[in-house]
C-alpha cells in the first residue's frame, strides 16, 4: 500500500478513531489483512497451549503455593529475564515512548543512566536482603522489619495500583487493535482478558515466564522489523538523525533545573530513577522472579539481562520516534487531522509504513499486545499471591498446599473479572497515559521509601513509616488531583508545509477541534511541577517524617542482620564482633588474674 495511494483517499478527512467505528468499504486499506489476523490468532494460540501444557500435561503439577508462585526456585535465568523484561514493557512502552519523542524530543533517552542505577540499587541495596530473606511476598520483609500493620498497609496499596494499571495496559492496545481492525473495543478486550486469565490461572508462573518469553521474543522481533522497514524508508540511519536535528528532536542535556519543565535532565535523573527503582526495582512481581532461580548467582545475572533488556527495548522505542519523525518531518498528522490525538501517531505510522509488507502490522500489533499480556499475567499471578500472602493466609491457617493454590487460582480470576469491567471505565477517563504516570508517581515515592528506610537504617519503627507514609500519599493525591487534566506542555515545532494539497483541503474543511496543547502558566507554582517528579517528592516527604518521627518515638531495634542492606550490615556486624573481641579479651585477662591470685 503506497503512501500516494494513502493520501489520494478521502478517509484521511476523518480520525482514526472514526475508522475503527465504521464499516466504510473505502478504511480496508488501512486495516487487517487475513495474515494479519493469522498472526494475531497464532498468538492467542501459543498462549493458550503453554497454560495447557503446565496446567494440565506437564509433570510439574502446580499444586502448592511455591511452585504456582515461585515455579519451584528452578526456573532458567533467561526465561526469568524475559519474562522480566515482557513485564516492564508495556504496549504503553510501545506507543507512548515513540510519541514522547516524536512530540517532545530525545531528553527521555536518557533513562540509560536510570537504568543503570536501578541495576546498581537492585544489586547491592535491595536484592541481598529478599535473597537473604527468601520470602514469598517481598511484604513480608516490611512485617518482619516492622509489623504486620505495614505490611498490610503497602499490600494494600500495591494492590490498588496494580488494578488501576492493569486496565490502562490492556485498554491501549486494544485501542490501537480496534483502529487497525475495524473489531469494537468492547468485543477485542475481554477474549484477550480471557486467554490471559486461563494460561495464567491453570499454568501458574512457569506458564506466565514462558509465555512472557514467547511473547518477548515476539515483541522484539516485531520492533526490529519496523525500525529495518523505517530505515530503508528514510534512506539510513543518518539521514533519520539528520530529520531529527533539523526538527531540534535531538535533545540530551537539557540542563533547566526548573521543575516545572516537563522533562529535562534533572528531570530523568532524579524523578525517573526514583519511579523506576519503586516500579522496575522494588515490585513483587520483579522480586518473585528473582527468587524463582536457584541460586544467588543465577538471580544476579537474571538482573544484569534484565537491566540490559529494559534499556534496549525502550531504546529501540525511542528510535521508532525518531523513524515516525523523518517520515512526518514535513507533514504532521497530528496538526493535519489525519488522527484525533497524538497518541494515535503510532498506529497509523504502521498502517501507513508497514502496510508495504504483508503480516508487518499484525506482527507490531501482536508485539504491543504480547507486552500488555505479559504485564497483565504477571500482575494477576503477583496480586493473588500477594492477597493470599497478605489477606486471606491467616484465615485459613490449615489449609494444605492443594488448597492454597486452588484458593490462587480463584482470586486470578476474581481479579481477571475486575480488570475487564474496569476497562470500560478507563475509556472514559479521557488522556489515560498521563493520569497513569502522575498515579504510580503518587505511590511509588513513599512505597520505596518503606523498604528502603528499613533496610539502611536501624532507627526506623513502625510509627515514623506508618507516618510517613500517610502524609506523603495525602500530600500527592493532592498535588495529583489538583493538577490533574491541567498540566499541558508545548509540543516541539511540527509542520506541515510538505503536505500534498489533498492533505490541505481536508485540514481547511474538517471540523475537528485542535488537540494540541497550551502551557499550563495560569496554575500556581506548586501544581505546576512536572509529574515526572512526583516518585522523589513522595520519596522526599515520607523520609522528612518518617525518620525523625522514628527518632522521636524511640527509634526502632533489628534483631536479625539480614533485614538490613549488606553495607549497613556490616557497620553493625563490625562493631558486634569488636564488642565481642574486647569481652573475650577481658575474659581472658580476668582468667589469667585469678591464675595469679591462685
């Protein structure tokens, strides 16, 4: 399908969502082929066959708590890794981090620092203790370390996160799958939800890490088929970074340490790091998978994959912004109308570049929608584990492992209910993507402050956590809320100069509102600040309460040495073993003294 061809049509007059709406014989040529369709079925196929297979046909029966949730301790590092790395990736990763760049630049590229923080936090603060520990919900560190009244307080609040998100992850693919295809939304959602659901309710986490590695391998395969197809469509890669710094998309060092900004590089440093050690760092479903190896080495390793992973694929996502750029360079469809909203470039970037090819679009659609399963079954298997663990364990105290892990398998159903009714109401939420970001932003700050502050210092106690906690989450729902639908950023300058003059009429005769944003100057100061700074302001309030409230109340007592991170261990560790030098010693001199008197 020529891009001439594209523009000579009369359908680019209306919105992509218009096109998902409507049975108009002339929107075919931007939808599904039969091999598209195939692909996409195949999909759901191997999904389904992989739960039977664990569920159902393997040897390994998962009937009890450690094998459902933790796979028996024996899982391979790679598939581990993947399936880590399939969570993290969202199909919000895949559409949303191509229209950051397109729209607003290369600064966000700069994640490469905080993942290579988050992979030196992971190895040195926090990962030791969980290994240590060696507890099926990373939860219970925070009863061991405190009291139950912790624990249940971040398991609660996990929980709630998890549900708001997991809707949000399916409902944009399904979005997208919706405009390609021409199926309603409400028809494509919950026969996903559903596929997911059984692989993941019958197969336990061995069917969740290798269908995830399926599904990663699929995602990858369909980024790096897009990027070659982009390429050769340009003409090289230099001549996409050239588009680029024409554009003045090539930003790396924005160096305004203004919070207000949307994203500079104080901005990722700071803001992003502190989101991603809370979400791709201290997270039961990243945690499960790192005790689900055998040993201490292979969890390590699995952590320097995943790192590794985690940086590449968001890389390779913030060159397919660069690619849509090059192509669009002269002539936006954002500012032409050929979609409603920005975060439909995507999609129709495919549509129009990868409709070349046979099969291309249903493989970057199974490769979106491979990223938003896996995150959607390994919250599942996460939050049921995490339910039972924390909610359900005490109340039925003799139940046996058979048991247990029916009552699992119940709850990932209960959920996978919850999620699809859920979906319907995020279509009414309006700009979804953005609400998502500031809301784990709200959390995430004062969540990673609990394991973080109870892991480094010996002085935290229940009483300045609990604190600390309550304020700085009252503190963010209120800067969220009242800033929430109000903050707008400018776009970099988009054109339209190179358009076809076909392209133009239809801009002049539409109808359709202008989409593009305005600056938010009319806020007060304090609501203006970037949401990409709420996990470190959140981080920064619990630890200003939360420590000195500790203090004041007593401060706190650790007992067991693993409970603390190795560093902090070993001051402690250190000055145990002088204590206990200079007591043997003085025991001896005491010794030899009566020998004398003698």
């Amino acid at each position: 399908m020529s891009l001439g061809f594209n523009l000579g049509t009369e359908m680019f007059s209306t919105t992509l969502s218009t096109l998902s709406s409507t049975g108009d014989a002339s929107h075919e040529a931007l939808r599904f082929t039969y091999v598209d369709y195939g692909i996409f079925v195949s999909l759901l196929a191997i999904s389904v066959f992989i739960g039977i297979y664990f569920g159902f046909c393997s040897k390994i029966k998962q009937d009890n708590v450690e094998e459902y949730l933790l796979g028996g301790k024996s899982m391979p590092k790679f598939p581990v890794a993947a399936s880590l790395i399939a969570t993290s990736v969202s199909g919000i990763t895949l559409l949303g981090v191509p229209t950051d760049i397109y729209a607003y630049g290369t600064q966000i590229w700069m994640f490469v620092i905080s993942g290579l923080i988050v992979g030196f936090a992971m190895h040195f603060v926090y990962l030791p203790v969980f290994q240590d520990m060696q507890l099926t919900s990373c939860f219970s560190y925070l009863e061991i370390r405190f009291d139950r009244v912790v624990r249940l307080t971040a398991s609660f609040v996990f929980a709630l996160s998890s549900l708001f998100l997991v809707p949000v992850v399916i409902y944009v693919p399904a979005l997208a799958f919706s405009q390609v295809s021409g199926i309603n939304l409400h028809m494509v959602t919950p026969v996903l939800c559903v596929v997911c659901i059984f692989y993941t309710t019958v197969g336990g986490l061995r069917a969740v890490v290798w269908t995830d590695t399926v599904q990663f391998i699929l995602m990858m395969a369909s980024i790096f088929a897009v990027i070659i197809l982009g390429v050769i469509d340009v003409g090289s890669f230099a001549e996409v970074w050239r588009r680029a710094e024409r554009g003045g998309r090539l930003i790396f060092f924005g160096m305004n340490p203004d919070p207000t900004q949307r994203i500079s590089f104080w901005c990722v440093i700071f803001g992003l790091t502190t989101n991603w050690i809370a979400v791709f760092g201290i997270n039961q479903a990243c945690i499960q998978r790192f005790l689900a190896v055998p040993t201490r080495k292979a969890a390590k390793n699995s952590l320097k994959i995943y790192i590794f992973g985690l940086i590449a694929i968001n890389s390779l996502a913030c060159f397919i912004g660069l690619l849509m750029y090059a192509k669009y360079e002269t002539c936006d469809p954002v500012t032409t109308k050929q979609v409603e909203k920005l975060d439909q470039v995507v999609p129709f970037y495919i549509m129009d570049a990868g409709g070349k090819i046979t099969g291309l679009p249903g493989m970057f659609i199974v490769g979106v929608f491979s990223a938003a399963l896996s995150t959607m079954s390994s919250c599942l298997n996460t939050l049921a584990g995490t339910i039972y663990e924390d909610f359900i364990r005490s109340c039925v105290r003799n139940a046996s492992e058979r048991t247990s892990s029916t009552i699992m398998k119940m709850i990932v159903v209960v959920l996978g209910i919850i999620v699809i009714v859920l979906v319907f109401v995020v279509e009414k939420m309006g700009s979804v993507i953005q609400i998502v970001v500031s809301c784990t932003g709200v959390i995430s700050g004062s969540v990673m402050g609990m394991f973080t502050l109870g892991m480094v210092s010996t002085r935290a106690n229940t009483k300045g956590v609990v604190s600390g906690v309550v304020i700085s989450i009252s503190c963010m729902i209120t800067l969220w809320i009242s800033s929430l639908g109000k903050l707008q950023y400018d776009f970099l300058p988009l054109r339209k100069d190179g358009c076809s003059e076909e392209i133009l009429f239809n801009l002049y005769n539409s109808t359709a509102t202008d989409n593009i944003p305005s600056a938010s100057e009319n806020l007060p100061y304090i609501f203006r600040i970037s949401f990409m700074y709420y996990s470190l302001v959140g981080l920064m309030i619990f630890l200003i309460v939360a420590y000195p409230v500790s203090i004041c109340t007593g401060g706190g007592r650790v007992v067991d040495q693993r409970l603390l991170t190795p560093f902090a261990r070993c001051k402690n560790d250190i000055s145990h073993k002088l204590k206990l030098t200079a007591k043997i010693n003085n025991d001896r001199l005491l010794d030899d003294s009566t020998k004398d008197k003698i």
